[in-house]
C-alpha cells in the first residue's frame, strides 16, 4: 500500500506497517501514535507515521540529543517574559474561556 493520502485509517497504518490493527489503536491509546478522533473512528495523518517511524528508529542520527541543566536553565531564563507580559496572556486565555471557574 503506497501512501497516497494525506490522511489514514487505523487499519490502513497497520497494513502499511506491517502490524495488527489492535497494535496500531495500542499505539495511539499509549500516545505513541497521534491519531484524531472523529465520533467513533480514528484517522492518522502521515506527518504522524512518519514522525512515529524516526522517534522509534534505531539509526544513531534520530537519538534524543541530551543537554545540561546550565543549558536548560539559561534556556528558560532567556525564554522568560515579564509580569506585564504575563497579565496579558491571563486576560487573553481568560476571554477565550469565558466558562472557565
């Protein structure tokens, strides 16, 4: 089966991957496999197969790259945004979730 649609059914994913369709909503049950949800059925984009194939890939190139805590902690000091910042994106979530206790 060739991979001409953007879009996919579980079993399609199995047939294409050579698995049983239980693995593939296993997969997806365990959010190893992003699928959407549309009633009762499943559908699962090929970004998604793909992305699945590298992160469970075996190829030295697609290992998680490791970093420091120093690293990380400059990251997020450099990535952090002011009170005022801060008390807008409250007010802008807040207007979107109107519902919201």
């Amino acid at each position: 089966m060739s991979l001409t649609r953007d879009v996919l059914t579980p079993q399609e994913v199995a047939e294409y991957l050579q698995l049983t369709p239980e693995t593939v909503y296993r997969y997806i049950r365990d959010g190893k496999l992003v699928a959407s949800k549309m009633g009762r059925q499943y559908r699962i984009r090929k970004q998604s197969i793909e992305l699945f194939l590298l992160a469970t890939s075996m190829a030295g190139d697609a290992r998680m790259r490791a970093f420091s805590r120093q690293q990380v902690a400059e990251w997020l000091e450099a990535d952090r945004i002011d009170e005022e910042t801060r008390a807008v994106g409250r007010e802008l979530l807040d207007a979107l979730q109107p519902d919201r206790p």
